[in-house]
C-alpha cells in the first residue's frame, strides 16, 4: 500500500474521529447554552456567525490558490519555492485580517438595519458582535501554516490540534455559563482558544519543518506569481458570490422572519453542520492527496478514482440526508424540547442544502486540484444573485421554509451543476450529460429509499429515548441495506472494498 493512500486513510479517519468528538461535546454544551441562556442568544449567535460568513469574502480565496500552487513544489521537494510561498501567504493573511477588522468597525454601527426587533438582552449587540470580528480576525494570524501541513498531506494534525483547542473552549464556555452565565466571557474564551489553535499548529510546523523560513528574500518566480494571481482574480468572485449566498440566509431570516426564528432553527443546523463537519472533514483530508495524485496522474486514473470518491460521498451523504429526515424532530423533541421543534418541510429544505453540497464533493476536489479556478466564476455570481432574490420572495410568502428551498434551488441549478460540467468535460474528458444522468440516478435512489426507509421507521410505536434508539438502529440497518443492494456489484464499489482490505492487511502488518 502506497504512502499516499495511508495519509489519505490516516486524515480521513482522524478527521473524522474528532469531529464526531466535538460533535458530542456540542450538544453538552448547546444543552447547557439553551438552560442558562435564552432563545435570543441563540438567535444572535446564528446572526453574527452569518454575518462573519459574509465577511470572509476578504479572503478571496487566496487560501486555496496558495495551497494549490504548493502541490507541485513539494511533490519535487523545492524547498525555495515552498518558502518563497509562504512569504506571500503571510503577508496576504495579515493583510485579510486588517481588512475583515475594519469593515467589521464598520457594519457594527447598522446592526439595527439588520435586526429586525431587538433582542432583549443585558449586553451591548455592538460589544458582541466586535467580538465576533476580533475571533475572525485572529482565526487568519498564523493560519498561513497550515497550508505546510496540507500540502504535506498532514491534516490529521490540523484535525488533532482543532479537536484538542475544541474541546478546552467547549469545557471552559460551559463553566463560565454554569456559573456566570456570562455571554461576553464566553466569547472571550472563543478568542483565547482560536489563538490557541493557531500557535500550537505554527509550533508543530517550526519543529516537523525547521527548513521554512519565513524571511525567505527572494521573490516568487514570475511564471508562478502570474499562475497565483489569475488562480486569486479568479476565485475572488466565486470567493464573494459563495460567502454572501451562504451568509445570507440567517440575515434574511431576522429581517423578513425573526430573530428567534434563527435561534429555533439553529439547533437543527447545528446538527446538520455537525453531521457535515464529519462527512466533510473525513472526505476533505483527501484533498492534499488528490492534489498530490493529480500532479501527474493519467485521465484514466483520474476517472477511476473521481467515480470511487462519488461513491464514498453519494453514500454517505446520502444516509445523513435520510437520518435528518427520519429522525431529527423526534431527537429535537428529546433533547431540548416540543417549543424547538420546526415543520418536516423546513427539516427537509435544510437537510437538501447540505446534500446538493456534499454529493457533488468530487466535483468540488477535482476543481480545486487540477486548478479549475477560473470556470466557477460566472456560476457562483449566478447563485449569489439568484439565492439572494428567492429567498427574500419566499421567505416573505413562507417564512423558514422558503428561505431554505431558496438555497436548495439556487444551489442546484447553478454552482452544483455547473462544477460537475466542468470537471467532467475539461478535468475528465468526458460528456457532461453522463454525469448529469448519474446525479439524476443518485437522486431518484434517495428519494426512494428515503419513503421506504421512513415506512419502516413509522411502524415504531415506542416512545421516549429508547424508542429513538431503535428508530436509529432500523433507519441505519434499512437505509445501508437498500445502497448496499443498490450498489454492491459496480465497479466502484469493488474498487472501494479492495482498498479498505488493502489499508487493513498493511496495517496488520505493521
């Protein structure tokens, strides 16, 4: 078994370890939250995150284009050339962090523009939300160093420290709240711990990687500055587009809805975010080895691999698309109560975001591997424009629910299809429409599993927790029995099995 499909196996299943860690500790401490605080810090919480989201269009995707430009430099062991890079990292995330501070100052004195009644809450809204700017900002000092550990294909560190500096600001909110019930100092300890975060990775990079030098005076050769800059210019209007579509939602829902609106559904979100936060950091730590892979793979390899990870994403996603439909309101209900609960409808337009997002994720690999920056631009302002408008216009006809299939729609017939196109025809060399109709296909399958599986849950009659236990048991047990049956005799899913028996006996064997 190669190197690389061990990193890739070692991120993944680190990755996704810590996050169901974290995912855990989160409901302690959303528990905890919701008993010592009330709905409108919840709802504030949802709105100023939302509102950071927008902001990070600062970014302009520089993260990526510079993580992209250190593939094939450290593929060849150029050290000079890495360096060289990591100069340029830095200064723009300085840079970044200046700028997010001052636009911050500046929406801090039109938060009234944006909420619509004014919670009643003790603390100053402005305070909290230059917290919130202050923890954006630092999330951007140091974090350039990550980019080392990536393209090292190294997340699982990134995954470890993250779950680590998680898991002392979870425990320290959740005591400052038991005892103070202090939303400020809360936030605080928010601050202290991404600092935290960042100085423990920049550490970790100093000692694996003592050759970096950040003072490295040479600039980049021009050939791949040009690269860099076209890789930014493009990515910074999908950069805008993204943020301000994914950002917005929250924001509307406060305008045209209420803000206690957004604190009622940020529960389910957070357990949407969480669920994707695993999917989405497992199948993420295989990025850095895709980069790797597609510095010099074949167009054959490239397809052989693109449909295996269609698979893996489809599948998975797929089973948490099921399980927030069958199961979240009666987790919800048990967890913190009937006056949390929100329509089906409103959990399926939730839940149909996240899956448009996480089935395409091949496309979204390939994409940012093979440098496929320039293509999404025009689609991302499309979804931008397009959310933006239907969300105002159903969500003043259906309140949370229109808002959220706004999203659903808006995604779907722009940025996802779109970035499956491109890949296809430019990145695998093959007609579009065949990826159309595997989507379709996926889809339909879904759907139908999803009404069986749902069926078969409904015939539990048992409440309380130990219902909800078999309901998850059946739902896992129906739902993985009808893909396994679906998918068990292609070829991508021998291909799977053979890798998984691979990892297994080389691990033996160490």
């Amino acid at each position: 078994m190669n190197s690389r499909t061990q990193k890739s196996a070692k991120n993944m299943t680190v990755g996704m370890l810590s996050q169901l860690f974290t995912l855990l500790l989160s409901f302690v401490s959303r528990t905890i939250f919701i008993k010592y605080l009330t709905a409108e810090y919840l709802g504030i919480s949802g709105l100023f995150s939302n509102v950071l989201t927008v902001l990070s269009f600062a970014e302009l995707g520089i993260g990526d284009a510079m993580t992209y430009a250190m593939y094939k430099p450290v593929k060849e062991d150029n050290r000079k050339l890495v360096n060289q890079l990591m100069v340029v990292y830095k200064k723009a995330y300085t840079g970044i962090a200046v700028v997010v501070g001052t636009i911050g100052l500046f929406l801090s004195f039109f938060l009234n523009f944006i909420i619509a009644e004014p919670p009643n809450i003790p603390e100053s809204l402005q305070l909290i939300f230059w917290l919130y700017v202050i923890n954006n900002m630092a999330s951007y000092l140091l974090t350039y160093k990550k980019s080392v550990l990536i393209a090292y294909q190294e997340n699982y560190i990134i995954s470890g420290v993250q779950q680590l500096s998680s898991v002392i600001q979870q425990v320290a909110q959740m005591i400052v709240l038991c005892f103070t019930r202090q939303y400020i100092l809360y936030l605080i300890i928010q601050i202290l711990c991404t600092i935290l975060n960042n100085i423990i990775i920049s550490i970790i990079v100093k000692k694996r990687y003592p050759w970096i030098n950040e003072r490295e005076s040479e600039d980049l050769p021009q050939e791949v500055s040009k690269e860099i800059f076209k890789n930014v210019k493009a990515l910074s209007v999908s950069k805008i587009a993204g943020v301000v579509s994914n950002g917005s939602d929250n924001i509307i829902i406060s305008k045209f809805v209420g803000l206690s609106s957004v604190g009622v559904a940020s529960n389910y979100t957070m357990i949407i975010n969480s669920l994707n936060g695993i999917l989405w950091n497992g199948l993420s730590s295989l990025t850095s080895s895709f980069g790797n892979f597609n510095v010099d793979s074949t167009i054959g390899q490239r397809r052989k691999l693109f449909n295996e990870l269609f698979l893996c994403s489809y599948w998975l996603y797929g089973f948490m698309t099921i399980g927030i439909i069958t199961l979240a309101n009666s987790f919800i209900q048990l967890w913190v109560g009937s006056d949390y609960l929100v329509p089906q409808g409103v959990v399926l337009a939730l839940i149909l975001i996240t899956y448009i997002s996480g089935v395409n994720f091949p496309a979204y690999t390939y994409q940012s591997t093979l440098g496929m920056f320039d293509k999404m631009k025009l689609p991302y302002v499309l979804f931008a424009l397009f959310n933006i408008l239907l969300s105002i216009l159903l969500g003043k006809s259906w309140g949370l629910f229109g808002v959220y299939i706004a999203t659903s729609i808006s995604r779907l017939c722009t940025s996802e299809v779109s970035s499956g196109y491109y890949v296809y025809r430019y990145g695998l060399k093959l007609t579009p429409l065949n990826y159309l109709k595997k989507y379709v296909i996926s889809f339909v399958i879904l759907i139908l599993n999803a009404l069986v599986t749902n069926y078969v849950v409904s015939l539990v009659r048992i409440e309380g927790v130990i219902g909800f236990v078999i309901k998850t048991i059946i739902c896992t047990v129906v739902c993985n029995s009808i893909y396994f049956i679906c998918f068990f005799r292609t070829v991508e899913f021998q291909n799977l099995l053979m890798r998984a028996k691979g990892l297994l006996s080389s691990r033996r064997r160490i």
